[in-house]
C-alpha cells in the first residue's frame, strides 16, 4: 500500500508479529507511521510504513479470525475410515521375526514386512537405519526388550 492510501479511522490487514491481522488506524504517529488498534486483541500497535498494510480490511469478506479457523480440518484416521489401523515399523519387524522363527538384519526385515504388506516406508531412504536404531533403542529396557541381538547387525524376537 502506498502512505496516501491510509485515511485515519480505516480498517486494514496488516502483518504483527508475523501474523496477518486487522487494526484501525487511530491517528498518525508523530515520529512518523500510525498508531493503530489491533482489532483481535485490543492492544495498541504502531505501524511504521505502509508497507506493512496490505490491504483494506472493509474490501473483502471474510475477516482474519474465520480464515484461521477455516485452516483447521479434522483429520480422518484409520478408525473413523472402518478401516483397520497399520502396525508400527518396530511392531511389524517383530510380526516378521516371530514368523521367521531366525534372526535377520534390518534391510531382511524392511524387505519381509514389504512383501508380507505389514508395513511400507513413507517416503524414507534409508529404512533400515531407523529401523535398526529403534532395534537398539528398545534393546536398551535390558530384559524387558522385545528383541534379542543373536550376533552383529542380526535380531530375533525374544521368546
């Protein structure tokens, strides 16, 4: 917006604290800029440039605060779809040992919870790695881990 453009009195969006909110421009400010009422909270702002307006408040619609609540959708889980709800990477790499009956690496076992559909990597590139560090995470509960390291970089489900 341009200097000219602000009248005394007008409602303007405007960015405060990185937020884009209405204020009223109450009076020009003697050391240049306006002083302003944030129009959400109530408190007093001063507005050095026009820059930070942008844009009359009264020419559109929908006030700040709707857009903001607009923003906020519910997601929708496994349970509110009916269908049944995806087992965890750790929780599928048990499923796998348990079935597998011998101990396997990290790469075996992203490989086998693939192909049986247990789980599948959401984008990831390296899988196996956080898979392995959440092996060694949950080692860490001593007899109250769910897996057993049988030899280097090999896992099997306690029994």
């Amino acid at each position: 917006m341009k200097k000219a453009d602000v009248k005394i009195g007008g409602e303007y969006f405007a960015t405060v604290t990185n937020k884009k909110v209405t204020v009223r421009i109450d009076a020009e400010n003697r050391n240049g800029g306006w002083d302003a009422t944030n129009l959400s909270t109530g408190k007093k702002v001063r507005i050095k440039t026009a820059g930070r307006l942008k844009g009359s408040a009264r020419a559109t619609e929908t006030p700040a605060t709707e857009t903001r609540v607009r923003k906020r959708v519910a997601r929708k889980t496994e349970e509110t779809t009916g269908g049944e709800k995806k087992l965890s990477c750790v929780k599928a790499a048990l499923k796998v040992l348990t079935d597998s009956g011998q101990p396997m690496n990290a790469q075996e076992m992203i490989a086998a919870m693939t192909e049986a559909g247990l789980w599948e990597s959401p984008g990831g590139k390296t899988p196996h790695a956080t898979l392995y560090s959440a092996i060694l995470r949950d080692m860490k509960r001593g007899d109250e881990s769910r897996f057993v390291k049988t030899e280097r970089g090999r896992f099997t489900a306690r029994a």
